[in-house]
C-alpha cells in the first residue's frame, strides 16, 4: 500500500494527541521535538518516564508515548528521583519551565545538583511565567516587561536573571552534564539532550539542559519579533554551550533496588 | 532474597520509632525517603541501619516537599515507599498528598505528632489530626490510622501499607512523640505467618511493553481543564472512598453502652481514658469508653447508637477540639451532651479524666 | 502511527514541501528562518483558523529544511527531489533498536 | 494490688537519669513486668534539666506519663525545683543529699524523703560517672522487686561493649549498683508500702 | 505624601481580583508580596501598575512559602503587609500562617479558591474553606471573611487589615476565581469618609531605643521547651480568640425565621442560595436563607436559633461538605435534619438550589 | 566604685541570657561572637534586626540585646527579606544551619541571591543536622558518620557536600559580598561579617558568609579531635576565603517603603 | 417583568468572544443596568474552546453562572458541541451560517435559532478581523435594551488606543456593528420576548 | 550589664586569666588552643556540673589570648599584666558611636 506522505513526527510523539496543547510558535513544541529525536536514537522509549511540570510544560501530559506524570509546580524532579531511587533501570527525564527549575523548585534542583541524581532534567526557559500569563520570572530579561514588571524589570529591585546551568555547575559533583542550548538551534540541542540522557544511562550523574525558547502569546510578538528577542536579546544573556561534561567520571554506577514481598 | 527481618514472634522492649522501622520492614517496605524532624528522627536512624541488610533503599530529602514527593515517585514505580514526619514537616507534606489525594497514590506517611501550631514543640500533642485528615486544598480522601501502643503501632504499619495499595487513597498512621520517644513491651510478627497478605504493588509507569504500540501510554495527570471533568473524577474517588468506609473504619469500645459518661478519645490519650474508665467502673460510676482507630473514615456507624444511649459524651483529647469537631459533626441530630477535656500539647493522664467525668455528674 | 494527516504537497525548487494543515498554527516562525523566502501565507486555514503557509512566494526552495527544523508543530515536511527525505538525520524518525515492525 | 511502680526521675543532662531509667526498665522487662518508660526530651541538646518517667506494672501501662510518682528522683538544684509537681503527700523524695537544703527549701519538712550521699561516695569512694548506677541500685533497693541478677543483665546490655574494653570499668559499676543497693534497701518497707 | 487612591465613593465595573487591589491601596497597604498563581494573579498586576503611583511596595518571591514569610516579615516591621494565593499556594502558604497563628502576627492573606485537590483546575471551588480555616498544625485561631460580591470584597478586604490588626490573629478574604475574574458593578471608597478607621500598625521588632538598655530587646519565638510553656501560650491565645469571637462574627439571613427549608451557604454561592429562597417564597415554599460572612469565628450563636426553628437545613456548597461539617459540628444537639448539596468545584445556579430544595419537601 | 573583672562579652550580647543555650564546645558561640563584635564596631545596635533559624541557631533566641525574631526551619532569610523589604533603613542579619540553608530553605538562598537582596546571611556549617541530633547535612563530608549514614557517607548515593559560598558567588549579581570563614579564626570571621553587614548599610547587595564551625555533641568529639576534624578535615573540603567582593559595583541602593495611612 | 438576560458566547480562542462578552456589558454597566460578565479560562493560554458567560438584569444579578442561556451563541465547530448544555428550549441559539450542518446535526431541526452569515460577511465585506463586532452588532440588534451610542462608547473604550492609531479601523469597526445591528434588529422580536 | 559574673583570677606568666565559672561549660577548647599547654583542668565545677579550667599547668602564659578568643562561651578574660586587657580589638567590646553613658 502506498502511504501519503506523513508528519516526520520523531517516533515517540503521540499523533494522536497532535495538534499539541501548546500555542502558535511555542518553543515547547521545538524542545520536544529535540527530546524525541534523542529519545528515538537511544531506544529508550520503553524505560523512560517522562515528567512534566505545572507551567506550559503540563501541556504535554499525553504527549509522547512514554509513560508520563503530570506533577506539582517545581516538583517534577523530586518525583522522577523518587522513580529514579526506585526502579533505577528506568530513564527518567524531568521536563519543567523556568520559574519551576529555578524558583519554588530551586531547593530540588540545588539539592539533586550536590547529590549527583540520576536524573535529566530540561528546563525551557521563556523568560516568563507563561502558564500564569507572563508575569516575571527568574530569567525575565533586564528591563523586560512581564505583567507583574509593568514599568520593565529593575534589576536593583528585582535583581538579575537567573544563570541556571552556571548555578548547577558550579555545584554538581564529577560526572555531571550540563549544557544550555536554543531552540534556535535544533540540532544541537537534540545532541545535548541526547548527551544528557547518555549521561543517566552510563550513570554518572546529573544531566542538566536548559533551552532557550519562545513565547510569543506573552511577549506578544510576531515570528521576526520573536526569533529576534530568542537570537539577540536571550542569548547575548545566556550563552549556549556546554558548561560541564561528564569525561571527568568514569561510567559505572548502577544501583539496584530489588523488589520485596509478594510482587508480581 | 535478602532474609526475612522478622521470622516468628518476637517480643522486645523498644521505643515506638524502633517499631515502626521494624513494621516497615516485616511490611517488605522498599523504600523510604526521608527528611529528619523530631520526634520521627529515630524511624529514620533505625531504618538507615536495618535497610542494607535487608536490602531496602533510602532517600534523605532536602525537604518534606521533596519526601512527600519522592515517595509519590517510588510508590508510581510500584514500590512499596513510604515517609515519617511530624509538626511543620507535616504542613508541608500536604502539598505532595494533595497530588496523591486527586491521583489515587497509596503513599504511606509515619506522622508522629508534636506542638503546634508553627514549630511550638518537639515533644507531644494531637493537634495534627485535621491537617492529617484534611490537609490540602482537598476533600479528605485519606485513611488515618490512629495507634495507641507500641503493638498497634507495629500492626497499623503493615496495614497502612496494605490499605493504601487496596483501596488507592493516600494513608496515615498518625503516632504522637509520645509513642515515639517511649519504651514499652511489643510483639513483632511476620505478617505472612499471621496470615496477612501484602496487597501486591503494582507499577503505574514503566509497564513492560513499547507504549503507544504494545499498550496505552501511562498518561498520569492532576490537572483538568474544565470544571465539569474535576467534578467527574472526584465524584468517581467520593463514591469509591465512601463504598470503602464501612469496610476500613476500625474502633475500640469498653463498657460503653448506656453509660452515664462515654469517654470519646483516639490514640495514646485512649490509653489514659480507657485506664479512667475502669477506674470509675470499680469506683461504680457508669463510665464508658469509646475510641477511634481510624480518624478517616471516621466510625460513625459504631458510635452513633452509643452515643445516642450514653447520657454524656466526654471527649477527650491533647488537642482543642480537633476531635471534638469530628465527633460533633459525625454525630449531629443527637442530643447527648457534649462536653471536651481539650488539652492542646499537653499529655493526659487518667486521673485528670476521672475528674473531668466526675466534673460531669 | 493510527492518525493520518492530509499533506498539501507542493514541489518547489529542490524540495517537495508536505504541509499539514491540520497541524499548522499559522506561527509563521518557518516563514522567518527560510533562507530563501520562498515561504508565505496560503489561504487554506490550519488547526486554529488561522492561515497555513506555502512555498513559491520568492526564490526557489533549496531543500535546507531549516522550516522544518524550526515548525514546533512537525507540520512541514521537505522531501528532497531525488526522494531522500526519511532519511536526515534529525527530521527523520529513526527506527528505534529493536522496533522495526 | 499487684505492682505498679511510678517513678520520676529528674537531673542534669550528664548526670545520666535516662540511663538509669533505661536499665531500670530494661532489668523491668526481663523479669517478665510491663513496664513504660519515656524521657523527656525538649529543644536543647545538652543544658536543661532532663526528666524520665518510668512506670513498672504487671498489666500494661495506661498512660505514658502520670501526674504523681510514688518516687522521685530530684539529683541537682534546677531538678530539685522541677521535680516538684510530681511529688504528692505520699511520694518518696529521692535525692542527694548534698540538695538537703534545697529540698527543705522547696517540699519543707513534711516530705516523706530519702536522702542518698551518692555524689559524696562517687567521688569519694567510686569515680564521678558511675554516680547514677548508685542512684541505680538504690531504686532496685527501696522498690525491692527485682532480682539482683535482672539489673546485672540489663546493666551489661547498656553497657557490655565498654566493659569488654575495659574490666575495671564493670567492677566499678558493679560495687556502685551494690553500694546504693544497700542504701535503698535499707528503706525496702517504704518499697513494700507502695 | 502620596495622593489618596480614591477620594470619595466611585462607581466602577470591573473584575474582583481588581477590586482587591484597589481595596488593598484604599486600606493604606504599605506592601504586597505575592507569587503568580491563577486565578489570583491580577491582583498582582493591578498592584504592580498602581503602587508605584501611590508609593507602595511589591516584592515577587521564589514560591508561597516565601510570600508567606515574607509577608510575616512586613508585618513585624510595623507594615500593613499582605499577598495572595490559591490552591496549592495556599497548601504551601499554611506554613508561614501556623507561625503567625502561634506568634499572633497580623497577617492579611486574599485566597481566590480555586479546584482541588492537587492543581485540579485554575477556576473555581469552594474547597479550601477548611485549609484556610484550620490549615497547619494547630488550632485555627485565624479570622476567615467570605464575601459574596465585589462590594464586598472591597469591604471585607478593607475590614482585614483592620480585624488583624486589632485582634492580632491571621486573618484571610476568602475569595475564589469565579470572583476573580467576574466583572460586575462596584462602588469603591474611601474608608476613612466612611468613618472607619484604619487600625495603627505597631511594629514589633525595628522599635526605638537602644534595646537592653532603654528598653527590653523584642524576643520573639514560636518555640518552646516544655509542653506547659507552649500550653501557657496556647490557652492565652484560645481566651482571647473566644473573647473577641461574638465581636467579629457576621453573617446575613433573610427570610429565615420558621422556615421549612433553611438554605446555609457562603460566598459567591450564598448569591445563588438566595435567590433560590427568594424565587421560592414567591412561588409559596417557606424557604430561608442563612449565609456566614465570617468562616472563623463560626456565627453560630445567629445560626443556632434559625436552625433549631426550621424544619430541614440545606447546605449548599461547591464543596464536599467542609461547610456542611462546620455546619454539623456547630449545631451539635439540634435535630433539625440537614442535608448537603455538594459539588466541589462547581458552580452553582439558583435554579440548582431551588430543585434541591423542593426535593426536600 | 571598682568594678570586678567581668567576662568580656560583646556589648551587644545580653549578660542576662549567659551562660547561652549552646553545649560546650558549641562553635555556635564562637560565630556569635564574632557577629557580636562586627555589630558592636559598627554600632547599629539600635537598628539591627536578628532573626535565627530552626536548628540550634534557634537557641540564640534571646542571645543578644538585638530585635530578635526566631522563626522556622530554614525560613529565616524571607522573613528578614520582607522585614528590609518594608524598612529599609534596618540592618537584617538572617542566621543559620547547613540544614536550614542549603537543604529546606536553598530556594530562598538562591532567590535571595539572584536578586541581590540586602541581606547579611550567616551559615553556621558544622556538617550534621545537630538540633535533631545529628543526621546527614548537605554539608557532611565523604565516608562522615551520622545518624543517617550510619554506615558514612556514600558519596555514589547521596552526592558530595555542598559548597554554599561557591553557589552563591556563581549567581550573586555584582555588589555581593561572599566569604567563607572558620571559628578556628575568629579574627578573621569577625572580619568578614563586619564586610557583611557593611555591604547591606551600603546598600550594595546580598551578603553571605559561611562559618565552619563545631559541634562536638554530634560528632560525639572531645576537644583535640574536635579541633581536628574542623581543622583538618573540614577546611580541606571547604576552602577558606573571600569569594566575593563588591568592589565592583559603588555603594548607592537605597529604597523608602514610606508610610502611609494613621501610623505612628 | 423587568430586564434579566442570559447569555453564553462560545467561540475559538482567537475568535474573540471575550471582548463581545466585555464591550456588551460595559455598555450595559454604563447604560444603568448591572451586568455580570465571567469568561471560562483554562490552563491552555491558547486552543481550547472559549465560553463567555453575560447576564444584564436591572437588579444585581445572582450567580455568575446559569444553568440555560437566554441567548446562546457558538461561533466554531467545536462551540456548537460545547455550547449545548447552555441551550433550552427557549434559548435563541445564534451562530455562524457556515455551522449549519453542524447547528443541526446536534440540535435537530427544533432549536429556535438565528443563522448570521458573520464569517462571510466579515472575509468578504470587511476583515476577518471584525468577525466579533459583526456578532456584538447582532446582540446588540437582537436584545433592543442598549442605544447604539453606549455601545459604540464601549466600543471606543476598548479599542480607542488602536483607533487613534488608525482611525480606518474605527471606520470597519463602526460598519462592522452596524451590518450586524441590521441582522439582528429583525429578530428583534425575540429580543423582546426574552 | 545588669548581671555580674564572678571570677576566678589567678596570674599567670604575662596574663592575668580570669575565669567565670558561671560561664565556663568545661568543652576543653582553650586548652587545645593555648600554645604554651599552660591550661589544666581546676577542681571547681562549671556552669554545667564539670570542671573548669585554670592555668598553670605548663609553661607561663604568653597573654597571647588565644583561649579567650576562641572560647564560646566568654569564660576567658585575660588580661596583660600591664593592665591593657580592655584595650584588645577583638576581645573588647568597644564603644559604640553615640552609645557612651
Ligand atoms: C504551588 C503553586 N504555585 C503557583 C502555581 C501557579 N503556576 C502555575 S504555572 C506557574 C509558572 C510557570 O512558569 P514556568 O515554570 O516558567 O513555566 P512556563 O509556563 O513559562 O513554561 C505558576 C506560578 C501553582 N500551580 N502551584
Ligand atoms: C519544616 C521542618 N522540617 C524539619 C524540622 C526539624 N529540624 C529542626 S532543626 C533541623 C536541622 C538543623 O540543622 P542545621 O540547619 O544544619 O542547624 P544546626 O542544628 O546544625 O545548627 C531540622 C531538620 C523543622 N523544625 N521544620
Ligand atoms: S503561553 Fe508561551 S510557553 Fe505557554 S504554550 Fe503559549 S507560547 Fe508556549
Ligand atoms: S527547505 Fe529551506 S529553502 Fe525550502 S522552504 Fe524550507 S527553509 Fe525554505
Ligand atoms: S512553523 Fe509550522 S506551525 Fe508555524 S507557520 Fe510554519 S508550518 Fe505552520
Ligand atoms: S548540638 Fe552541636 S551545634 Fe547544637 S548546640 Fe550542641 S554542639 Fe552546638
Ligand atoms: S573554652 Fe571556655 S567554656 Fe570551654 S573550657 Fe575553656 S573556658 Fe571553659
Ligand atoms: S593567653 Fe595564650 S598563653 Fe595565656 S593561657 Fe591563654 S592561650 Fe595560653
Ligand atoms: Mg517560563
Ligand atoms: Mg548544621
């Protein structure tokens, strides 16, 4: 039979959930593309977790064919180490917006960093807090104007934007990956989560990505607009790159949990 | 297979953390995660010694936040997981039985109640029994167990965990640091030679088998869109949760029927009421006892008739009127009197209840 | 995969363009990356109302595929002419180990 | 009726009362009673003065804590003060009796009492940290219901391993325990009377 | 000085989360601090746009617990300092407000209740009364209003500061997201034409002096050592709590003497019940309407005898029956029958109060 | 009248309150008073505000001739935020554990330094959890002994002590002030939270030092051991130093909350 | 009896509902009357369907919510599914001509209702973009209680700023009410029968 | 200060050392700490029932103050025999601005 030619979906999206939940031109929509196309060059889509957070992420609750737990605003990461210190054969990816990594969850990204989980974590970082309707986040742009900065950010009220793969760096022990990417650059990004996984299989520590991504329903603007604020503005500010790669840690641990009791 | 921890009974002399750790391995408890707080430390300190032995994993947490949720993650990996805290911990735990509340998680939480509110004391109260039942910016759906000596601690552990895994409603076994802290004679049993089952723990993600192709993805999820699919999902879980009520709800009564005064308490501060009753029995008042074993569902049915032939209700409680209010509500359309020795923080002994019953005829 | 989606095929340049209307959102963040210009609004509307786009509205398409990469929504695909498309890297899905079926 | 023993124990942090609780109950537990004990336990690490409460039954004990001890135990100047709402007109008021004057201060002269030179005869006779086996033995001696050989046990439970280390350090305990014992004993009937 | 925000009575048509905001500039609030949570979030907007103008301060922290802490922070200086949240940030907040219940801090928190358990939804429930009420771990000595329209939610906001401040316990506005975000007509003032009096805001820490030497240092602690410290501060703070009860309980009836059926409701569902009541009595049913404005302190001493004349109560809720248990637990010892209409997280008509009403008679 | 020899206490310390809560040997009392002595040179008496943690730092509730607040387990720094936040013109010293700092309230800390807030935050790092008697802390060194390491600490299972001044400095905007002093050099410590405390008067951003310090009841440690381990073992895990200076950016910030409505 | 209107909006997130929803009773606030608007949101900022819900009533309104709208109007595929539990009997169910399939493959032939060719009319005639002023016009034109120049001041309250700027605007959107005016006013009968 | 402590004074080599055994918890920290050995355990008992120190027991003291700085408990005063103690930066609570009385 021939078939009409058809999405290039990565693998492990669910079509049938397709269109995505998420808005016209939303990075989400890039960034998880890039996890999927990692996720099918590993083969892993039967023993990953995928785990998304309260913030535009939660949108994406039906949207791969992994088994997928919507979680608590900031809190993904702790449930995906509590799956993780469980069943350790499992991949788990913790997916989360900016304000959830590095706000009301920042004591689980700090905590998880010094403790070397064994756990990817991607965080989308938008600049705002979009899911609520753009109000400032850790990572809202000097300046910029978020609904609860109407007059623009001041950082000496506010303070600076949150540098958090420099913060998971400076931190996180041997064997850590951390890495900033965009959705400005597809392929690369898809190569760093890839690593990042890579980095949880082997079980050498922590893997943590975060991408720079768009939100146009709350910056309000068009695709030109858009991509010049992601291009120029973002990343003059949050520089993409590699900050710590796990070569310095041999590839080892693996622990086991074995099951007790009468389980199936 | 690592060895059994507990073959036989066995007797012993120990403190109620050292119980519960000892509960949680004869339940075949996988995994505990953890943040310290006094008075539930020693759970932790017993468990961290015992688990490598026996094979069982731990987590210290940078927070309750993070042991609530954590042990959400161990039990969706289908394991048997399970936390402890108390006071503030247990404030903050809510957030994460909140989730498991809406999602039907059988989590297990050791809540070993101290002072409140606020960090108030390390030591002992019964202030913790409606941010236990109803914490959360929910409806309650949760077992609680509420133990009064070292014996039914040891056995309410198992049966959280078997509870939690049956009926899927996050579960309870609500100690005091008094029962905690204190030594006192218990049994240890193996659960399976008494013929207790372990409910079998069931994965609820990384099932065996490609998702989308083999089988449905697990699609887990707390959030809904529209007013009416909330109001669909919990009144499947307040039908399921009140269908099971009857069968989980657990009491304690001595002499308790007509009596002149019935004595109305749960946990350690039972212990004391039940001590004053027979006191006042030999003493020839007509004194009764009744005490709730399960706070959640609460064991309305048990104490209704009672309640209704008793000439006074005397709760009383280390706490003010959390009970009180329960009993109250539970009991509403009878006429029976009610009167509370409420004592917030405070231990209580039988001789104070004696003279609040006297105090009443 | 159990859904289908209706393309809008149209060849230009070095690129045979599959649009899928039901998934475009009319972003146009596609437009702005094409290398060319070659892509524009169409009339069709897409997944929520608004206007898919369409190649032939400036030079001729080079095949880079850069629309493709950058569509959050996996609504374009560019084959190229000599019928290589499933196979590049990123854009394609690659058979998972094991789950050739 | 048969025994049910309430006793308060109240001291310093490092005068070692909860130990002393501990055995007590320990020795309690072989000998086939019911017994409950529970430290009190607040903020502090060290500092504060530390109270426990042990009761010994051959039913099971009701209430954790009780509101009048037939003994208690008061070893410093703060716990003299502290232990006094657990003093009732037939309590016996255990103390050192370098607190005399404290306690005629704090209970008059009315109390029914016992006072032990247990801190004299540590540091004099024995070795300062052994002062609370003293305390010990004169519990076992004035309630008179456990067999000698019960308290040797629980006291080589608590403390074999540093008896293995050190032999000198067993026999020092061993003469404290003996020491207090007979003090105690001396006071058996008020034992008995409880 | 800054200009006043609103000279004389201003009629407007907007949204509640506006009306908090512009509630909060006439009461003279010095500083906001606030985490974004849905439906909450335009009060932070709004106050954002507005106190700069009116030199006011606002400060977005990292999650609740912080806006909770934080918001005790401002209260210490001597500030009339408040936030608001929902649903899981109010979970989250129970934390700070325990340690104002235990240290007496005047607190003002606006919580615009939203579906739960968990993150549920983002509209609307009526599902946190009992977190807000007795959330924590202690005895819910705290102030709850729940308005019913944007009248008077630009009251009771207003009212808040005041309560709070005077009594000194923590004190909440109740609100929910159907409030929200409705927009309907309001007349806005400012409360000292109106003759009220906005309650001095003394600073309990930052005082003048040297401390020690011309006066005692300002020692503040939720902790305690010993079970009868923290026994001593809670029996205190009950006396007080009780003594001012009867002075701040309000509530609203009509229609409600000899009713067959007494409808019992709060906030926006009041609006509904009433309406039915009103629609029935037209139509010949002797309906009634009671609504608490206060949650804590309970107006039980109006409602008792309204509810011991009627024949049937209906509580009617868009919740599990919270309101129906405070309901239960107040009226203990009447046997006038009560019955629940519960729809967590639903919306209520007037048309759905007045079928459940006739179904009763 | 000649006055007897008396104990030579910062003035600031209350007499009335010593001997203080802490055990012997307590480094606790060593950083007290060394902040103690920063407050008496500066002489703000008047208008610092104390605020301790839960953990033994509570103990210092009544320590000092200072407006004290002691409030929750690792909620310290919040509350002193939002008392600056409303009056600025105070001095806010927010004191602490490893526990209360980098475990349950590392959000804060985070928070607090990506916004630069005037703040002097002290840590007291004795690598337990001693208040509930001596479980694992972030800060516990590899193969340590505690009550939740029974078997010391694994540093495979749970991660490499946290650097608490590393992750600050890697965040703080300029203007911060970093350092990380010992209580085996109280000269020096006294130093560097005077430098602390001045940075907030200047109004140039967050300050924050570490202190190594002892705790002997936990560590279950006589004297010379207890020198040792902090001595020995500690600082050579956690380097001594400045981290952050705020020479980089001029003394200015000073922001009015003025009052409104009938106040005092 | 007096003025006490019900009505449901339900369109695509970008089909602006809302507005007609707020400009409507802004008008009505400002006209005396007391209206209470409350728009259904979710957590999707964008997709998904969305319902305004509007009662004007002379008196303030109860809930903010009903149970049947007076009118109901479903401006997509999707709303017309959504909008049904808001239909009665007695509801006018206004839509877009080009659902009529779908108007009456859910609500049969019964359902008293208005077809307004308003996506036509605003592609061909004017812009797509004042598709919902064409709606407004209609309610504005079905109901009868408002003048023309409340609405038109409402009208200019919210997109006065937009005006200014390009005062062509101004002109569509005036024309755009007005042709939906005339197509509603026809069915003014049915307003007055509500 | 409303509280008076009462000292243990005894002169030794350069220093004059006064302990307050009202303060003194006998943690043993000065004796580490001194580098002439010269603190020993005294008989009298502390503020929590143990033994405080004294000096004298190795070589004269150097008034270095090395004890008295890092005693946590500020049981140490040593003051130099030429009668500066109160002088030292650390050690000496100074005056603060405006707070002479
Ligand atoms: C405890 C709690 N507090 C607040 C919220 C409200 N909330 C939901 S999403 C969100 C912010 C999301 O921002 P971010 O994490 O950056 O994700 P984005 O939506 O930008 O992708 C907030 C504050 C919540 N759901 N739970
Ligand atoms: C919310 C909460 N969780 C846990 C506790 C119990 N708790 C009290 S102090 C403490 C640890 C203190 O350690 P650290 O902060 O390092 O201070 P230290 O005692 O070592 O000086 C803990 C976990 C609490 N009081 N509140
Ligand atoms: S609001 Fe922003 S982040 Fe959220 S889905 Fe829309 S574009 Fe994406
Ligand atoms: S493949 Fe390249 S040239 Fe062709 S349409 Fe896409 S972006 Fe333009
Ligand atoms: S990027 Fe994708 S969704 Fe956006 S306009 Fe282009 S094809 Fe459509
Ligand atoms: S337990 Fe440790 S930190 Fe706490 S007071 Fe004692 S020595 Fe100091
Ligand atoms: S350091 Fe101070 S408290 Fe410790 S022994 Fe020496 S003088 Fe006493
Ligand atoms: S001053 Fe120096 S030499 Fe003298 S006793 Fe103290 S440490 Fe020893
Ligand atoms: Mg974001
Ligand atoms: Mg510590």
């Amino acid at each position: 039979m021939a078939i009409a030619a058809q999405p290039q979906m990565p693998r492990v999206w669910r079509a049938e959930s397709k269109p995505h939940k998420f808005c016209p031109g939303c990075g989400h929509g890039i960034v998880l593309k890039a996890l999927g196309e990692a996720v099918d060059a590993l083969g892993i889509q039967e023993r990953t977790i995928f785990g998304c957070d309260i913030g535009c992420s939660l949108l994406s609750w039906d949207f791969f064919n992994l088994d997928t737990i919507q979680t608590h605003h900031g809190r993904t990461t702790p449930v995906l180490v509590g799956i993780k210190r469980a069943r350790p054969e499992l991949v788990v990816v913790s997916y989360m917006g900016d304000g959830g990594a590095y706000a009301i969850g920042a004591q689980h990204l700090v905590s998880s960093a010094s403790r070397n989980d064994l756990v990817t974590i991607i965080v989308v970082n938008n600049t705002v807090y979009a899911m609520t309707g753009g109000q400032m986040a850790p990572t809202t742009l000097p300046g910029q104007k978020t609904e609860t900065t109407p007059y623009g950010r001041d950082v000496e009220l506010t303070g600076r934007p949150m540098l958090g793969p420099e913060l998971v760096a400076a931190i996180a022990p041997p064997g850590a990956y951390v890495a900033r990417g965009s959705v400005a650059n597809v392929v690369q990004l898809k190569n760093y989560i890839q690593k990042g996984l890579e980095n949880q299989i082997q079980g050498r520590g922590i893997a943590f990505i975060e991408a720079l991504s768009s939100c146009p329903t709350n910056w309000r603007t068009n695709a030109a607009e858009t991509w010049r604020f992601l291009e120029k503005e973002m990343s003059a500010y949050f520089p993409v790159g590699e900050l710590r790669t796990p070569e310095e840690k041999p590839a080892a641990r693996l622990r086991e949990v074995p099951a007790h009791g009468p389980k199936p | 297979m690592a060895t059994k921890p507990i073959t036989g009974e066995q007797r012993a002399f120990m403190t109620g953390n050292e119980v519960v750790a000892w509960a949680a391995l004869a339940a075949g408890a996988d995994i505990m995660y953890g943040y310290p707080i006094t008075p539930q430390n020693e759970i932790m300190h017993y468990w961290t010694r015992m688990a490598p032995k026996y094979e069982r994993a731990f987590l210290q947490t940078e927070d309750e936040i993070s042991a609530g949720f954590t042990t959400v993650g161990g039990v969706l990996a289908g394991k048997r997981a399970f936390t402890a805290t108390a006071g503030p911990g247990n404030v903050l735990m809510q957030e994460a039985m909140a989730m498991a509340e809406m999602m039907r998680l059988p989590t297990v939480v050791v809540v070993t109640q101290r002072g409140g509110p606020s960090t108030a004391t390390v030591i002992y109260s019964q202030q913790e029994l409606n941010l236990t039942c109803f914490g959360g910016n929910g409806e309650g759906l949760r077992i609680v167990y509420s133990p009064a000596s070292h014996d039914e601690l040891f056995t309410y552990v198992i049966k959280a965990f078997n509870s939690a895994w049956k009926y899927r409603f996050p579960t309870f076994v609500l100690g005091d640091g008094y029962q905690s802290k204190m030594r006192e004679p218990v049994t240890l049993f193996d659960p399976e030679e008494r013929g207790i089952n372990m409910e079998v723990c069931r994965p609820m993600v990384g099932l065996p088998g490609l998702p989308g192709e083999e089988r449905d993805p697990a699609h887990l999820r707390n959030t809904y869109n529209l007013e009416d699919e909330l109001y669909q999902v919990l009144t499947d879980s307040i039908r399921e949760y009140e269908a099971m009520a009857s069968e989980v709800a657990e009491w304690d009564a001595w002499s308790a029927d007509e009596a002149e005064v019935l004595v109305i308490a749960h946990g350690v501060v039972s212990r004391a009421a039940r001590a004053a009753v027979e006191a006042l029995r030999q003493g020839g008042v007509q004194a009764g006892y009744f005490r709730s074993i399960t706070l959640r569902p609460f064991p309305v049915d048990a104490l209704r008739p009672l309640a209704s032939r008793a000439r006074h209700l005397l709760v009383v409680e280390s706490a003010y009127g959390q009970l009180q209010r329960l009993v109250q509500a539970s009991l509403y359309g009878l006429e029976t009197p009610v009167s509370g020795y409420l004592r917030p923080g405070m231990g209580i002994t039988p001789e104070e209840v004696a003279r609040a019953v006297h105090s009443l005829i | 995969m159990s859904v289908a989606f209706k393309p809008i095929t149209t060849e230009n340049g070095k690129g045979i363009f599959h649009l899928f209307p039901a998934l475009c959102k009319g972003c146009g963040l596609c437009i702005e990356k094409c290398p060319v210009d070659t892509i524009g609004w169409a009339r069709q509307l897409g997944a929520f109302g608004t206007p898919v786009v369409e190649p032939g509205h400036g030079k001729p398409c080079i095949a880079c595929k850069k629309c493709q990469l950058v569509c959050p929504d996996a609504a374009i695909w560019i084959e190229r002419r000599n019928g290589q498309g499933r196979t590049d890297a990123l854009t394609a899905a690659p058979q998972a180990p094991g789950n050739e079926k | 009726m048969a025994l049910n023993l309430k006793i308060a124990l109240a001291g310093e942090g490092g005068q070692g009362v909860q130990s002393v609780a501990e055995i007590l109950t320990e020795a309690a537990y072989h000998a086939g009673y019911q017994p409950l004990y529970i430290p009190n336990f607040g903020v502090e690490q060290r500092g504060g003065v530390s109270v426990a409460f042990v009761q010994i039954s051959e039913a099971p004990v009701s209430a954790p804590k009780f509101t009048t001890g037939d003994i208690v135990v008061a070893l410093s100047h703060r716990a003299v003060e502290r232990a006094r709402q657990y003093v009732g007109p037939e309590t016996l008021l255990v103390f050192d009796a370098s607190l005399a004057d404290d306690v005629r201060r704090v209970y008059g002269e009315g109390q029914k009492s016992l006072a032990v030179p247990a801190l004299a005869i540590a540091k004099e006779g024995l070795h300062p940290r052994v002062f609370n086996v003293i305390i010990l033995g004169v519990l076992v001696g004035v309630t008179g219901f456990l067999e000698r050989r019960d308290v040797e046990q629980a006291l080589e439970r608590q403390f074999g391993h540093k008896f293995a280390q050190d032999p000198s350090l067993k026999e020092l305990n061993y003469r404290a325990l003996e020491r207090g014992y007979l003090l105690g004993s001396e006071r058996l009937e008020v034992g008995n009377r409880i």
